[in-house]
C-alpha cells in the first residue's frame, strides 16, 4: 500500500490523498483549495479514469469541491460517504449561525453569518428510495439543522452503470414537481411527513398534487366551514393557499361569507368546492362520490400540466 499526499499536506485546504493498493489507484477526500494558494501541489499522478473510488471524510468543499473536475476529467468509480460525513459540516453551520446570533445581541456590528441561510440538494430517481424516505429525510433536515430549504432534482441518466438506472430512463420530473409541493406543504402548511405518506403509502398519485391526495384519504376531516374554520384547518383545503386563508380569516371579521365572495379572495374554486361549506351549504347542483371526486380532480389537475409534445404523423411509419 502506497499513500502520495496530493494536496494539503502542508496547509490546511484542498484535501485529496492518492491510495495504490496492487495497481488499484483511489482517493481519500478530493477537495477545493480555498483562500490564497500558498503553495505549489503535485498534480494526481494517474489519469482519472483509473482511479476506482473516491472516499469523502465529510463534506466541505475543501474535501469534496474538486469531483466535479475528477468527473470531467474521466473518472466513473464510486464515491463513498457515510451519513456522518455529510451531515457533521450541517451541524457545524447551524452551531455557528447560533452563535451568531447570540454575537449579534451584544455586539449591533458583528458580521453576519450565513445570512441566507443553508440549503441543500436532493437527486430524485438515481436510487430506489421511495417519496417517503425523501419527505422523512426533509422534514428531519428542517428540524434538526434548520435549513432554509431543500432542493430537488430529477436524475438525469449520462453514463450506463450496475448501480444507476440505465441511460434510457427519462427524467422523473412530474415526480420532482410533486416533491416540490409536498415540500412546500411542510414548511408552509403545517404538515409533517408521517401525515402525507405512510408505509402502506409510500409514494406520492403523480395524477394529483400532495393536498389533494391527503384530503381525498381524509374524508372525515371534510368539509370545512368557512365562517368558523381556523387558520390551520382552512390551509389543508385543497384550493386554498396561505394568502388566500388569511383573506378570509379578515374578510369574515365583517360579515358571514358566501360561497360567492370565495373567488374574489382568491380560493380556487375548481378544487376548493368539493370540500368547503360556507354558512353550512355547499355549491348548488353539487353532488359526487369518491371515485366522481377523484375524476373531477384528476381533470382538474391534467389542464394544468404541461402536454405532451404532438408529433407529425408520418407516410411512412410502420404502423397506424
């Protein structure tokens, strides 16, 4: 075994060390330099395509910000983390955003740190993880580490792997997009994660959005009284949004609101009518069961959704 120190092994950043092992060539830690570079490094001294993996210690950019290059550069191993080594630079950032803000009480002028807060990434589709895993693994990231929000994206396949989906795979981007609002849904509208998934229903309808498929398994909790409801009550109704609850908690300050007044305040009525009462009445004419209900919504939700691209019928083709 034979370990060639490629970057900092005399200063402080850019940590990336050569491991040979019988002619099998890895990394440990592939990282940025950051600050002044002070100091003149070897460059790695195989090609990147030889080199099987890629062991991150954790994950500043001072220990990982050179992969993307690695990449570029023809490297296709594996890079290895554990949950450790990615979520400890998390906890240092909201440990220090703490102390920040203590800093800031008794000194007006201290700089801030990290105003905007930290984000991270998810990649939707590489892996067999369910909606589930992902909702739960947000909602843990919001709560014990405060972040400002977690990003979504839909994995785009570029090279053929064992351990990826194949390189005919289309982007699950309907999938991202339902992410997007549950998402929104837990850092806006009061839910939790254990509420719009379960392990009987690990996966998200991609026919409908998150709040329509709570409230279509939620019957009981239906309808909602608009002249009474609370503000938490009012946002889990499909077609009402936080703007659009806080209307009407102020506009029924004045007087009892009809059905009539809804739209103005802008609930979005195509939805919001099969699950809201107004004075104890519903839509005239309505009436639905469960299967209608989730036609209707369905309909609903399918005008909204970008169409499929229409194609130029051929002479030629093989079938009609």
């Amino acid at each position: 075994m034979k370990l060639t120190f490629i970057r900092a092994d005399h200063e402080v950043t850019g940590s990336c060390t050569l491991l040979e092992i019988g002619g099998h060539y890895g990394l440990i830690d592939c990282g940025m330099e950051q600050g002044r570079d002070l100091f003149e490094n070897i460059a790695i001294p195989v090609p990147a395509a030889q080199i099987e993996f890629v062991l991150v210690t954790h994950a500043h950019m001072d220990h990982t910000g050179h992969l993307p290059l690695l990449y570029k550069q023809g490297f296709r191993g594996t890079v290895y983390a554990t949950k450790a080594s990615v979520l400890a630079p998390m906890r240092q950032i909201q440990i220090r955003s703490i102390q920040n803000k203590e800093e800031l009480v008794k000194y007006r002028h201290t700089p801030k740190f990290a105003p905007a807060g930290q984000s991270t990434q998810m990649i939707v589709g590489a892996t067999p993880d369910s909606d589930l895993h992902i909702l739960r693994l947000t909602q843990g990231l919001y709560d014990r580490y405060q972040l400002k929000r977690v990003f979504f994206s839909a994995y785009v396949p570029v090279v053929e792997s064992a351990l990826l989906p194949s390189k005919e795979t289309k982007p699950p981007l309907l999938r991202e997009h339902r992410l997007y609002q549950a998402d929104w849904l837990l850092r806006f509208y009061g839910f939790r994660a254990e509420e719009l998934l379960d392990e009987q229903i690990p996966s998200f309808d991609p026919r409908l959005d998150p709040k329509c498929c709570w409230a279509l398994r939620h019957p009981d909790f239906f309808p909602v009284e608009v002249n009474r409801a609370d503000y938490e009550a009012l946002l889990r109704v499909p077609g009402l949004g936080v703007v659009s609850a806080r209307r009407i908690l102020t506009a029924r300050r004045a007087g009892p609101l009809r059905l009539e007044n809804l739209p103005k305040l802008g609930v979005v009525m195509k939805r919001a009518q099969y699950f809201l009462t107004a004075n104890g009445r519903m839509a005239d004419g309505l009436r639905f069961t469960q299967d209608s209900l989730l036609r209707n919504l369905i309909a609903v939700e399918q005008s909204l959704l970008p169409q499929p691209e229409m194609r130029q019928l051929s002479l030629f083709d093989d079938a009609v």
